[in-house]
C-alpha cells in the first residue's frame, strides 16, 4: 500500500512551506538593508541627520521619542 495524504495535511505543509519561504527570503534581506543603512548613515550625513522640526529641546528627547504619545508635560 502506498502513503495516504490528506488535503488537511497538504493544507498545513502548504502553510509551513509559505511560512518558511518567507523566512528565507525576508529575514536575510531586512538584514542586508540594516546592514545597508548602518555602512551609509555615517557617510551621507545630510541625507540621515535627524532634523528637529518641533524645536523640541534636546535635554528631553529620547529613544522612544519618534513615538507620538497623547501626553501633557
């Protein structure tokens, strides 16, 4: 007798294959483009400078702080 195969388990190889493909593909070229980013940044400096268009005062900005929060001083 031969393998019995299920469209339920063709399903789920379907889905694990498009996961994984995705993987493949994606992760390595977010990579190279952080890796891209990272090598031109120092380089091309006009281009990357942060620019303070709300004169917001130095001393308070953080790391978070290109996250709008609905918050009073």
């Amino acid at each position: 007798m031969g393998m019995h195969v299920t469209t339920e388990q063709v399903t789920m190889q379907a889905a694990a294959n498009v996961l994984l493909t995705s993987v493949a593909v994606y992760f390595p070229l977010f990579l190279v483009l952080i890796l891209l980013y990272e090598t031109l940044r120092p380089r091309v400096p006009h281009v990357y400078a942060p620019e303070n268009h709300a004169d917001f005062p130095e001393s308070k900005q953080q790391f978070s702080g290109m996250v709008a929060l609905p918050v009073a001083y």
